[in-house]
C-alpha cells in the first residue's frame, strides 16, 4: 500500500466522497424510481 502525502490524501478523499455522495444520491433516486414504476407496472397487471 503506497505512501500518500496528507494533503494530496485529503484532496484525494474529499473530492472521492463527494463523488461518491453525488453518485449515491442519484443511484438510489433512480433505483427508487425504478421500483415504484415496476410495482405500479406489475398492479396495473
């Protein structure tokens, strides 16, 4: 496991959770949408 300097490491990990907040935000409001869709899909069936 290699060696990082701090700040480089903060920059690294602040900028990835922000990524990963963002990306985790969407996909959870995709897959909810896309659930609710299925389920109305598979009612109206």
């Amino acid at each position: 496991m290699p060696h990082h300097p701090p700040v480089l490491y903060q920059i690294h990990t602040s900028w990835y959770g922000s990524f990963v907040e963002r990306f985790g935000r969407v996909f959870l409001l995709s897959a909810c949408t896309f659930f609710v869709t299925c389920s109305q899909d598979r009612s109206f069936v």
